[in-house]
C-alpha cells in the first residue's frame, strides 16, 4: 500500500516536489488507519471462527442420533481433508470427533485477551511496513531523491518478505522472494492504473 502511494508521489513530485513529504506522510497516516481496521478484522475473524465452532458443537450435540451426528461432522470436515488417508480413516477420525465433541462443555464464541494481543501485533505489522519508507525521507534532503530510495527500499522488503515466508510454505526462498516482489510490482502498477 506503502509503495503505491510512494510511486504516486513520485508521479505528482515530478511537478511539485513540495508535496512528495505531505504525501508520504499521508501514505503513513493510510496504514496507520489500515492498522486498526485489520485489528478490528482480527478480532471479528477470530470471534467468527469460534462462533462456527460452537455452532458445529451445538448441531452435533443436538442431533437426534449418532449416525445423523457423524454425518455433520462428516459435511463439515470432509472438504477440508478430501483425499488424506483412507475412507476408514476419516470415518474413525469423525467418530473421534464427534465423541469429543458430544461429551464437551459448549461454551460461547466471545473475544478474549489473546484476540487483543493479536490484534496490537496486526497493527505493529501493518503500521511498521510503512515505517521504512519514512526513513529515506528524515535521512535524504532531496525529496526525490529519498523518494526513489525509499521506494527502492519497499520493493527490496517484498523480496525480503517473499524471502523468509518461502520457509514457512516449503517453497525455493530465492525463486518465491522474486515472485513476491515482481507479484507486489505488479499490483503496484494495476493500482496506478487505476487512479490509486
């Protein structure tokens, strides 16, 4: 987000270099609203999740009998693990699972203090990618100039990104952190297309 408006500034400071720190400051005031938008995102989508589970437990304890219990764990899970192991492997883990689930306490999808650590730490992310394209600007007095570098460092932090999630997906680091950054390229350039 950071590095499209960084890129439209550099469109608007080829007229007015002026403006390239007031819209830079914007493109950090941008992610800083984006910050706690994806908090709040965080907790709805955790509060949902458990609000699904406790649904499942609920329609799985009400069932009128086991075979129509099973065949509700059977809807939910099936899609989710089609293809692993075999047919009876799957029918035994639904029958583990509804014989926890129909001997468990129901409690209540509510928001808890995990969900608020995890959305604080949304909101550093999301605001602390914006951070180092602020640092060219307090470091660089030419503001296109630190424009051009600060940009450079954004695409160099897609490659870094790319780099070390490659580790978390199983994939090549070097060939996932070039497709991360040629990917963000790419979206950066539809975004300008767009007017963004």
């Amino acid at each position: 987000m950071v590095l499209t408006c960084t890129l439209g500034v550099g469109v608007i400071s080829s007229t007015d270099q002026g403006q390239a720190r007031t819209l830079l400051l914007a493109a950090v005031g941008c992610n800083i609203a984006w910050g706690v938008i994806d908090a709040a995102l965080y907790v709805m989508g955790n509060l949902f999740v458990r609000s699904q589970k406790v649904r499942l437990m609920r329609a799985i304890q009400a069932a009128p009998n086991e075979a129509a219990a099973l065949a509700i764990v059977e809807q939910y899970f099936e899609s989710r693990i089609e293809g692993l192991g075999r047919q009876q492997d799957r029918d035994r883990l639904y029958r583990d699972v509804q014989g926890i689930i129909a001997r468990s306490d129901l409690r209540h999808g509510r928001i808890t203090p995990d969900d608020f650590r995890g959305a604080f730490a949304v909101f550093l992310l999301v605001v602390g990618t914006a951070l180092p394209a602020a640092v060219p600007f307090a470091l660089i007095a030419d503001p296109s100039l630190a424009l051009r570098v600060s940009n450079l460092v954004l695409v160099a932090l897609l490659f870094v990104v790319g780099f070390y999630w490659a580790r978390y997906i199983g994939a090549n680091a070097w060939r996932t952190g070039l497709v991360m950054l040629l990917s963000g390229l790419v979206l950066v350039g539809v975004a300008l297309a767009l007017g963004g």
